[in-house]
C-alpha cells in the first residue's frame, strides 16, 4: 500500500525534509539469578496482527474523542469543521495515515495532510541517538517558529504532528500528537486508556514531585543518584514552577514550562537556577532510538564528569564532551555541553514497546518511553528553551541524549507526608493509589486497567542468565530476539518466562 496524492474531501501536499569501559556498579546483578526484590516480572500484551484500516479505526476514534490535553498522550477532542493539519512522513506505514484520514473525515473536519519525503526508513542502533537528535534539535525549533506563524495566521485550528519534544500553551491554535508511526502502535490499548485515569495518574505524580525537598533514584542497572529540590524552583505551594525562571527559559511559552506535559511528568526542572547538584551515577542500556552497551554516566554539580562504556554511543559522546568541555552556553552556570536537567516519569500503563520493525524509522526508543513508571533521563541542551535557542544562534552545537530506566525506584523525600516512593522497581506507585483504583472502576476491573501491559525482559534480572555475558554487551541483539518470540511465538514466550515469574500475579498476558 502507497499514500495516494490526492483524497476525496481533504487536501494532501507533500513536501521536502530540511535536511537534517566498566567499573563495579551498584546492584551488579548475579549470574544465573533473578532479583525478584528489583526487578517486576517481564511481560508482553499478546497482540493480534492488524490486517486492515478497519482494524485501526477504533483506536483513532477513541484518541479523537479525548477532551484535548497538550501532551503526549494523544487526545484530539475533533470537532465538525474544525481547519486541522495531519503532517506524516513517508515513514509512517500507509495503513495508518489512511486510518487518520477517515477518522479527520468522520468527524467532519476540513483537513488537510502533509506527507514529508525523508528518504528510505533508515535502520538504527542506539549509538545513531548522538547524530540524530544533533539534528533534531534544529528541527524542533523550526516547528516552532512554524507554528508560531500559523497561530498568527490563523490558518489552521489543530495541527496534529510528532510525538515528542515541546509544543505551544495557550495559543489559539492547539497542536497535538502523532505517535502512530506503525499499525501495532496504533491498536494498543494505550489509545483506548480513559482520559480521566490518565489525568488523575498525571496529577497524583506531579503533586508527588513537587512535594519532594531531596530526591533519590535508583535503578538495577547501575543508576545511584540524588539531587536536592530547591524550594527556589517552585512557587509558594509547589504547583507551579516559579515564574521569573520560566519566563527567563519559555519567553513566549510560559504556560508550557511552568507545569507538566501530560504524559511526561517533570521529575526535575527543566531549566537551571546555579543551584543544581546532582550527584551520583547514571547507567542504562537504551535510548530513544534504541539499546547500546551499558554505559555510566558519572555525575557531579549536575554535570556529566565521565562517561564510561557504552560502545560506540558512548564513544561518540565522549568527542562531543570534549569538543565542547571549554564551551560556556547560555542558560548554563558551568562550562561544558554536557549538563543532566531530566530525568522524565511515563505514566501510562498499556504502553508497550513495538516489535514489528522495531529500531526503524520513528519505530525506535523514543515511543516506549510514555510507559508508567519509565524514567527517561536527559542530558545536553534544554529542548527548545531559549538558552538553547541562542546557542544555536550563536552556532554551538546543541542537542541532548538520553539514558532510559526501565525499572527505577524514585523517592520523594522529605515531603510533608515524609519520604513518598513514587516509582517502585518500575512501578508508578500512582497505579496503587486507593482513589485511582476507586476512578478506575467506573471504567472496569482496576487490576487488569492499572497494569503494566508491558515490561522487557533481561538476563540476569527478571530471567536467569548472566546481565552483562547475556545481555549489557550487546543488548541490541537480544532485544530483537525477544521481541521477535513474543510476536511470532507468543504462548511459547509465556511458557519460557513463566517458570522464572511464579512471584508474578498474571505472568506474561
């Protein structure tokens, strides 16, 4: 199936891209063994294979009834005569961008659909990250900019395009997601997920980060990190971020810098104040694009002070380090492009990482990281805030990369309520929340609704086998072969995982 030129009741352009080593480390894991006591359980939705647009068509109707939210979790609140652009790429498989278009129909909207030509769907590895979002960043303001203008304009009511980085608040044109790369990625039970759940999970996180004076997070794989929260970050009462910092970082987006992004839950500022001192370590085996050798990233004053391992990701950014280590950028109180200002919260749990061409194209790291519980650290440039827009102006090099936690444990503490462990072992503890499970049944079985659908398996921590021979090497390579067995051959998976699961309440489903 190829995108058509030309549908009936809508407009269709296409258009051209721009052009665009290990030490010890905390909780090492141990051969041949499981740590039930860190690590929950792998598991896999057993998905049918969609067969046609029809099939899809449920999924966009659900996403297309949410009241609108600007975030990750698409919701596009459509309305009969609403002016919307749809921009895809040639990357997005033709089922799915057919499946937008009768739902734009269906609603009544005059739609219009960009297809951008980005050239053949290239195949990645995760040190392709570095290259990737040098890039992307650039890209992320052009949209911007773009978007600023059609507001101006007054062109367009929605623009529905993308699935990450920062979008305009408080606009008259409202601009929502895309993450609908794949027809697996379309028929998740993520895009049927009730709203008013994902709100309330948002909100429960939010209200528990703010509330934090210090906060701790750790992570199997190595992660052993603290940073204090200043109370200068924060309004009176913790709800907001202070206005004159998001002001000097969101000049023309205050609205967006001073909360959350639904679906992305802030677990440190995003911007810097001179009084950041994280301190500890960072280590993981995945990015947004896709795994890489486990790396380290040491980490003093918030700043990144060596990066250990990683194989050629961590390579590629030890040159960018040093290109940039005498480098003073705007917005930053320490020279050096290598500053830590996320560390991300994923709050819905029927998000799962796609298996059908995974790690190509915009089917890559990148969308798993929504799932509850899922930290996704940051690292580089702020995305899209000022300062980082005048390092580009001034020609600096300006990007940022990422280290994901897959099973991170993240206290709040020193709240008023004491020390809150918001994430457990991977677990958004929100999932748990007496009044979240009462919501939840308005809408069905809360255990089966506030379950994770998905959580990857690895040697040596939630199967048996030895973490770094079996899998931190070359997690790539078993990454693609768990994901092939659970796709083609899912009640075999079941079986292998079951026996090191009997902890489990379900097991893989």
């Amino acid at each position: 199936m190829t995108l058509p030129t030309t549908w009936t009741g809508g407009t269709v352009k296409f258009v051209e891209a721009e052009a665009d080593a290990g030490e010890p480390y905390p909780f090492a894991p141990g051969n041949d063994k499981i740590r039930p006591d860190l690590v929950p359980p792998a598991r896999c939705p057993d998905l049918s294979e969609v067969t046609s647009v029809d099939d899809l068509l449920p999924y966009f109707d659900s996403v297309a009834r949410r009241p609108y939210s600007p975030g990750l979790w698409p919701a596009w609140d459509l309305k009969k005569g609403e002016r919307v652009l749809l921009r895809v790429t040639n990357w997005h498989h033709p089922m799915v961008v057919e499946a937008a278009r009768i739902t734009l129909e269906r609603f009544g909207c005059d739609y219009t659909i960009e297809v951008e030509e980005k050239g053949p769907i290239p195949k990645w590895e995760g040190h392709d990250e570095v290259e990737y979002y040098l890039a992307r960043t650039p890209e992320l303001a052009r949209w911007i900019d773009e978007w600023e203008k059609i507001d101006d304009a007054s062109t367009y009511d929605k623009i529905i395009m993308g699935y990450g980085g920062p979008i305009l608040r408080e606009r008259n044109i409202k601009i929502q997601r895309f993450p609908f790369i794949t027809p697996e990625m379309v028929a998740s039970e993520a895009h049927k997920f009730p709203w008013e759940l994902l709100t309330a999970i948002d909100e429960w996180t939010w209200r528990a980060v703010g509330a934090a004076r210090t906060v701790h997070i750790t992570d199997p794989e190595g992660t052993d990190l603290r940073f204090t929260n200043h109370d200068d970050y924060w309004n009176a009462d913790r709800t907001f971020y202070r206005r004159e910092h998001v002001v000097r970082n969101y000049s023309s987006n205050v609205e967006y810098g001073e909360t959350y992004l639904p679906g992305h839950i802030w677990g440190r500022p995003h911007f810097h104040i001179g009084q950041e001192d994280g301190e500890g370590v960072i280590a993981g085996t995945m990015n947004h694009i896709a795994p890489y050798p486990r790396m380290e990233l040491h980490i003093k004053g918030s700043k990144i002070t060596d990066i250990v391992g990683g194989g050629l990701f961590g390579e590629k950014l030890r040159r960018v380090m040093a290109e940039t280590e005498d480098v003073q950028y705007p917005g930053f109180t320490t020279k050096g492009l290598m500053q830590w200002w996320e560390a991300s919260i994923g709050t819905n749990p029927k998000v799962h990482r796609p298996r059908k061409g995974y790690a190509e194209g915009y089917n890559c790291g990148l969308y798993e990281r929504t799932r509850s519980g899922i930290i996704h650290i940051g690292f580089g440039t702020v995305i899209s805030a000022d300062p980082e827009r005048e390092a580009a102006r001034q020609g600096l090099k300006v990007g940022h990369w990422h280290v994901h936690l897959n099973y991170p444990t993240y206290v709040a503490e020193g709240t008023p309520d004491g020390d809150v462990t918001v994430i457990e072992n991977g677990r958004l503890k929100a999932l748990d929340d007496p009044e979240i499970r009462k919501l939840a049944e308005r809408f069905g079985d809360p255990d089966t609704l506030l379950s994770e659908d998905w959580i990857p398996a690895v040697p040596g921590l939630n199967l048996p086998g030895d973490y770094d021979r079996d899998y931190a090497s070359d997690p790539l390579d078993f990454t693609f072969t768990e994901l092939d067995l659970c796709r083609k051959w899912h009640p075999l998976f079941m079986r292998m995982i079951a026996g090191s699961n009997a902890h489990d309440h379900g097991g893989c489903h």
